[in-house]
C-alpha cells in the first residue's frame, strides 16, 4: 500500500498553493493524495445539502485547476470543525503527513496560525503538520530544526528524514549563558565567569557530538550549528534564512515550543510541526 499524504482545502488562494505542493510531495514521494474539505458545521442550515454542496464545489475546484495531476487523488466532504474532522480523518486513513495552507478565505484555515485552532490542529493530529507559507515547489534540501537534545528532537529529525529521504540536517542550538551581571551579583569574578561559559560551551559540543551520532546513518548528512545568547523567533528564523534552509522542522517541546507559532506565523520557509504525545 502507498504511502498517504492529507491536504485541507476551503478554496482559497493560500489552500491552492498548499494543494499544488501537496500534489508536488505526493508525486516525488510517491504517495496517495487525500483532497479534504470541511464544511462549517451550522444549526441555521441542513447540513446533508451542505456536504452535497461542498462535495460538488471541492469536485470542481479540483477538476479545474488540476485536470491531469498524474497521481491518485481522493476526495473528500465533511460537515463540522475542521481540527475534529481533519483529526478523525487521518486516523482513518493512516496517513503520513497533512498539508495546510497559511491562511484562508473563511475563518477555518485563516485561524490555524492566529488562533486555537492552530493549537487544536497540532494538538489532535497524530501524524507532522506542514504549514506551508510559500508558492516554490521545493525538494527540501536543506531542513533546518532548532534542537534542544531530547529525544523528541531526534525522533523529529528521524521522521522527517524517512518522509524527505536525502535532504541535508542543520540543527540549531542556542547555548543560553546567564547575564554575566547577574553572575556578577553571586559574587563570580570574570575569571569565574569566563570558565563557567567555557563549561557551557564544552558540554554543549559534547551534547551535539552525542546527537549527530545517534541521528547518523550511512546516507543522512547533517551538521550541527551552535550558537549562545538569548533564544527568540526572530533569532532562529534569521539563522535558518542565512543558512539556505529550504523548510523548518519544529519541535513542540523544549524552550523552542514557547514560540513555536510565532515561528510558524513569522516565517517566509515552510514549517513542519509535530506534536509528540508525552
């Protein structure tokens, strides 16, 4: 059986841009694709003529703009929240990846970064979540993910090199030194203060020697950028454009989750998220 990938459509702009790249995945990848459009759940309507309606306006939309798309394609209708039907739907269909697009015309796809929704979608979904932000059909050659060490960052990179099988790791990790002022405060001399950032540094280079070598294999290539000061958004999204990453692959867990949607939201690159379940 092929692999599946899951692509969430309300039609508009940005979801088009999702469904092309998700069409470009499912050919390079060699996957199914499953087209799903949710239709918002409302008391005041009939909710059996809105999914015959949105079955034949998601059958259009499709035949339209992809009238040759040279792989399986599946669609699609539901009536209800798009989280809960996206949710039960990749449980269903033992899929690998879900695709959405950035924002959208109605409030279903527009709230995934902005609001709960975004929460809720990563939260419910079993499988890593691509939020794609922009047009270029990229192959993702070079995957940059923030790291703090743990297993669930190497479990991160570890899926996301069997779903982009040759695309080169830059990992990131930030080595946080305490102010030296307020080192300064419990009495530490610049001696002092110079050899505790010394022993920050020696443990951080430890640690990522450790990481590489348990994320190595005889076809990954990888390297590992370290870096010191305070850890922001802004930082890490800097680091990833000036190293030539093609997409960003997010952990939701360690300091980089307090503001992992800032990233999402911010970010010129593709992101994949995945939540682990602790």
């Amino acid at each position: 059986m092929k692999d599946k990938i899951v692509v969430a459509t309300d039609f508009s702009e940005a979801s088009m841009v999702a469904l092309g790249k998700a069409i470009y995945l499912s050919k390079k990848l060699k996957c199914t694709l499953d087209i799903v459009h949710v239709v918002e759940y409302s008391l005041f309507r009939d909710s059996k003529k809105d999914k015959k309606a949105g079955k034949e306006a998601l059958m259009r939309f499709v035949s339209k703009n992809y009238p040759n798309p040279e792989i399986e394609i599946n669609q699609f209708c539901y009536v209800g929240t798009i989280q809960k039907e996206l949710s039960k739907h990749i449980e269903e269909s033992d899929a690998k990846l879900l695709c959405i697009g950035a924002r959208g015309e109605n409030q279903n796809l527009s709230d995934i970064l902005l609001g709960s929704v975004a929460r809720k979608i990563i939260r419910k979904s079993s499988i890593p979540v691509l939020v794609v932000k922009n047009e270029s059909l990229s192959d993702y050659a070079n995957i940059f993910s923030p790291t703090d060490f743990s297993d669930n960052s190497l479990a991160l990179a570890k899926m996301s090199r069997k779903i982009f099988v040759g695309a080169k790791f830059i990992f990131y990790h930030l080595i946080a030194r305490p102010f030296e002022i307020r080192l300064g405060h419990y009495g530490a001399n610049d001696e002092e203060i110079s050899k505790y950032n010394r022993s920050l540094e020696e443990k951080a280079k430890a640690q990522s020697k450790k990481f590489l070598n348990a994320f190595s294999n005889k076809t990954s290539k990888a390297e590992m950028v370290l870096d010191s000061g305070i850890l922001s958004y802004t930082r890490t999204l800097s680091v990833a454009n000036n190293q030539n990453a093609s997409l960003i692959a997010l952990p939701t867990t360690g300091k980089v989750s307090f503001f992992a949607l800032d990233i999402v939201e911010n970010s010129s690159l593709d992101v994949l998220v995945w939540r682990f379940n602790t």
